[in-house]
DNA sequence: TGGCGTACGCAAACCGGTTTGGGTGAACTG
DNA sequence: CAGTTCACCCAAACCGGTTTGCGTACGCCA
C-alpha cells in the first residue's frame, strides 16, 4: 500500500516543478497550456488530493467552523446546525459541532481548543460562561457570532430572538383566555435563556395590572425531567395555578407529564406554552402551543454572517440580528 | 492588537532553545527544573498556546474524527453523536459532523474531504454510496467504522443493530395478539436499513406459517411525511391490515398520521411499531411501540473501536460489533 | 543586431511546530 | 588523571504545501 501522492510525486510526472504544480492547480498564476496538461494528467494517474494540512498552515485558515452549544440532543441545536451547513457548504466550509452540556469548564476548553486548531469563525451558545471570559478565550482574531441573546460586551455578532416580546405575547394568549394565576417555568436563575423570558412573562402580567407572585415563578432547568420534577413538587405543595409558561418545549412536555400525574387536564385546567417549536411539540399530547424559535433561520443567519467577516466583506461594530419568533397556537393554550 | 505568541517568542523570554521549550511542554524528553520553570512562566506572560495547524502537520494527525451521517435532524445521530464525543473526547479528540442528506454526491465529497483533511477516524452511515466506491473514497490509511449493516466488502469495523432479529421479533408480538394483515412500511428498496428490517418481517410471517403479501409491503421513505401520504395512499386504495411495522419511528409517526386521518384506530384497529426508540415515540398518541435502537451505545462503541484503531492498540481483521436492540412495548401495538 | 517586454518556470523562503543527532560539561569510575 | 556515563541543551531537518523573487527564453520592434 503505498503513501499517499505529495506534490512533489506529481511533479516529478508532469516533469515540471512544485510551483507550476501549485500554479496550475489553483490558477493563481499563468501555466502554459501544455504544462497544465502533464500536471492535471499526472494528477489523475496519483489520484492527487493536496494535503489539507500543510494547506491550513500555509495559509493559516482550515475552511472550518466550529459550533459550540449547550446540547446536541435538543432538537433545537441539531436544526440549527443544518441551516449553518446548509449555508456555508458552498464555500467550502465545514462546521464541527461541541456539545458542552452546559459545563463552564468545558465551555472554556472546547473554545479555547477551536481557536488553537484555527477554526475560521466560531458560533457559541454558552450557557455559563459570561461574555467578558469570552472574550479572553477566543481572543480578536476569530470572528464569532454569539446565538442567543447574550449580554455585552459581546465580541462579536450576535444572533436572537426576541424572546422577550415573543413570551409577553404568549402570557398575553393565556390573560386574553380569562386565566389569571400564570406561572412561569424556567431555568436556574441567570443561567441560559430563561431570564429573558421570564422578563417577557413579567412584561405581560405588570401590562395587565396582574402582580408577579414569586410563588409562581418555578425554577428547574431545561430538561423534561427536571421541569417535571419541579412542576410536580409546587402541585404537591398546593400552587394554585391555570396557566403555565415555559422557558422551552422539553420543559413544557415535563410540565404535561406532571399536570397528568396529578390529574389536571390541559388545557382545560391549566393551559401550557412552551418556546422553540420542535418537532415534538406538535407529537405531544394536547399538541403543545409555543413559539417558533426558527431554528433553520438562525443557523443560515449565522452562516452568512460568518462568510462575510471571514471574507471582509462585512467589517465594522458588531451587528445585532434579530429573528423574531412567533407564537403557534396548538392544543395545549 | 499583537499576532498570536509564536514558539520563539516562549524560547526568547524563558532564554532556551525552541526545542528546550517543546520538550518541556511536551515532556518526551527531560529538562531541568530550572529551564522549566522558565517556560512555564514565559508561557503564561505570554498566553502561549501551541498553533495546532502546525502540530496537526508534523505529526499527521488531527485529534479529530469525522462523523457522516445521512440527516443531523434525526434525533437518531445526534445521540450517536453525543455517545462519539462523550466516548473520545479525554483523549483530546473532536468530532466533526457531516449531514449528507443521503445525497450520493455529498457522502462522496464528505468522505473524500475528510480524508485529504487526514481526520484521524472515520464514523460513516451511508444512504446511496456501495461498499466498494468507499474503498475508493477512504483508502487504508485512515480507521473506520461503518455504523450500520453495510454491505461487504468493509474497510473497516462495523457495528450494527441485530435488526433483522429485533423486526422479527417485534413481528411475532403482532401476530401473538392475533394480528395476521400485518403491513411492513420501509424506505426505498435497497436504500438504508429497510432491506434488512424487511428481511425480518419477513422472517417472521414465513415462521409463522403467513405467507408474504407483497400488497402489505409498502415502500417510501424515512421521513414522517414520506410515509403518512404512501399509507394514505395505501388505505385509499382499500388495504386491508391490522397491523405495521416501520422501518423507523419517524416513520412510524407518519402511519399514526395517515390512520387518524383514515378515522382507524391505534391499537385497537390497527397496531403500529416503529424503530430507535426516538424520543418523540414516547411523546406520540398513542405511544409508539419500539425497538430500542441504542444509539448512545453505538455511538460509544464507535468512539472506543476508533481509539483503539488508532492507537494500534486493536488490530488485525475487522470486527464486527452488534448491539442487539430490544422491543419497547408502549400503547401503540 | 540590440533593446525591451512578456510569459513562464524554478529555487528558496515560509507557515510553526516536533524530532533527530550531536555536543558540552559535570559527576563518577578505575 | 583519563575514560565513561549521564543529564541537558541546541542547531538543523522535517512535515507538505504556497508564495516570492529572480532568471531565462522568446517575440516584437527599431
């Protein structure tokens, strides 16, 4: 089994040097007809295919883009993944994907190895790490487009929804329904996206003139499991409650599997939201109301955003784009 | 804004060699503690960390394995994906991500692309390309694992799923509770997991004494729409069944669909199995009656086969790995 | 025939690390 | 005191491409 072909093999063919070989394959400077000839039938008789390496480092870029993100098995990272493909894939890009479980540590380590390995631009969704560690993580050489609507100083562009306008809106569904004792289902405080919204729930009910009342403000995280767990213990301690609104869609599936568990019927007796529209929301049982987080949208977003600081074409402050969500009216509210 | 610290720059402040610097970090070769100490502290004034392009170069290697799977989107592969990364990653490797669509010229490209970018491994599910074309397309130098009951020739390990038994299985819980228009809805014929699963229900039915009616085997896709409008289709067309087996829960999903829309119902007129064990076939109504596919597990037996590949610690022939997949019965059959 | 411009090919430098092979001085040995 | 051994460090080669700068051959023109 012989090793693979280096340009000098194909050189050597073609009779000419590893410059003309260079030159001829990537036209950056004039070949004569006939020596592009030996050397492209030279490199169909090797099987020829430059050594990506030794490209990369030449030219200090990989063609690369790394996507960091809480989870890969959230329905919601793995579709916005696809948009980024889809839209860099054409320029020869390709996007390697970290899953940091939410871990601060390994938040650190996998943007502080992407920016080693060169990665030509980086998307994040962090969970806990805050922006300023960010910033001394990946450095000013990396462009980097931040989903979700991280807090400043950002380092880059940022991409979001705006979830706070799309969860008042939601809270308003169910206040327009005559429902009154609304609580909201989110993540630990200050961690991930949860804040945000529940700013969005607390704009709604204060526009109504309805106070916020702690008690209705369940803090779990963003796992079925957990918001489950959470939603059935505040049901055991007695919540009075006919209306839940959740940080996102897995959370609302626990909220459903707890309200069944303690017999309460959706949506008749409480009515339940969720945010991010995946696919298993429409599978639930009621199907689930929530909003669309427009998951496809953000990735090609991203994608573009990337292509141009990577290519120049775009420079200057950071922008902030907004994806506005929207609310589906299903079954469940 | 200064250029990322080179090795140089360690070996000028600590005043030693460049080689003195990369012994010390690397420790293959020994240093006095004194010279150590010296890089040690020049590489933290600095923030030093090593360039990987040019590591990746020299030692021709990457710490990275290439995942090509046809679709991201289905929850299938993430999971896979999470029991890849959660698998390697304390040996410093990463994994790239490939979604191919089941596009031939895309798994073509992907694999070929990987290759010249000398991942280390390779983990490949495949739609449309044949066994041999990824001889072609991979060479021997780079480990595999083909995931998936490819066909041979392999060039590399394999693991797979004893689907043929587990359909069979799950066929014979259908006629068990005396279900005998048993249908099999699968993806095109001869491309993915279909042919195989097929095979098994086939098994069954020829066990059981039932011969195969080849009006009962329907062909479509593996997408939930793909299969709700060919059932449709099929019951239209006055197909008589009282139970289906699907190739996968997507699927499966797809066929609850068409039968809600036919006004049958789910167990009682007609029985439905599906395939993985996603996590939307617990969300469903009813609730999808399965075989657990194990995802996470191949995917850490495809991360440890890899490992063990690449660091020579396994060689010799190809082996062949089968993690048995086991039937879930929920409400649907 | 001499002068000049253009087209094209090549040697060498470069990207930034790791590894090899040789050299030096100190400690140890007989 | 000469001969070894050992611990340590360094210069140079190397990975495999791309790019720079220069040299040469040739055509054109006066």
């Amino acid at each position: 089994m012989p090793p693979r072909p280096r340009i000098a093999d194909v050189a050597d063919i073609a009779g000419v040097s590893r410059t003309t070989v260079s030159h001829a394959l990537s036209g950056r400077r004039p070949v004569s007809d006939e020596a592009k000839a030996k050397v492209i039938a030279a490199v169909k008789e090797l099987d020829y295919r430059a050594n990506q390496l030794a490209v990369n480092l030449r030219l200090q870029r990989t063609q690369t883009i790394a996507f960091v993100m809480p989870d890969i098995t959230n329905p919601f990272y793995p579709m916005v993944a696809r948009g980024v493909q889809d839209t860099i894939r054409d320029a020869g890009y390709q996007v390697v994907v970290c899953s940091t479980d939410g871990d601060p540590v390994r938040e650190a380590a996998f943007l502080s190895d992407m920016v080693s390995r060169a990665v030509d631009g980086l998307i994040i969704d962090l969970f806990r790490t805050p922006a300023h560690a960010v910033e001394a993580l990946v450095g000013k050489h990396t462009p980097a487009v931040m989903l979700g609507p991280m807090k400043a100083p950002p380092i880059g562009d940022r991409v979001h929804g705006d979830d706070r306008v799309s969860v008042a809106e939601a809270t308003r569904h169910l206040l327009r329904s005559g429902r009154t004792r609304i609580a909201f289902a989110g993540g630990p405080p200050g961690i991930g996206p949860g804040g945000i919204r529940q700013s969005g729930y607390e704009d709604a009910l204060l526009g109504a003139g309805v106070a916020v009342d702690r008690k209705l403000v369940i803090s779990a995280d963003y796992t079925r499991d957990g918001v489950r767990v959470a939603v059935e213990a505040a049901l055991a301690d007695g919540l009075d409650v006919d209306g839940i609104v959740c940080a996102n869609d897995l959370g609302a599936i626990g909220a459903l599997d707890a309200l069944r568990a303690h017999g309460r019927s959706v949506p008749d007796d409480v009515a339940v939201i969720g945010f991010d529209d995946i696919d298993a929301a429409a599978l639930v049982h009621p199907a689930l109301t929530t909003i669309d987080n427009r998951a496809y949208e953000k990735g090609t977003v991203c994608g573009r955003l990337l292509l141009q600081r990577i290519s120049g074409e775009l420079d200057g402050p950071f922008r902030d784009i907004i994806v506005p969500g929207s609310l589906v009216v299903r079954d469940s509210a």
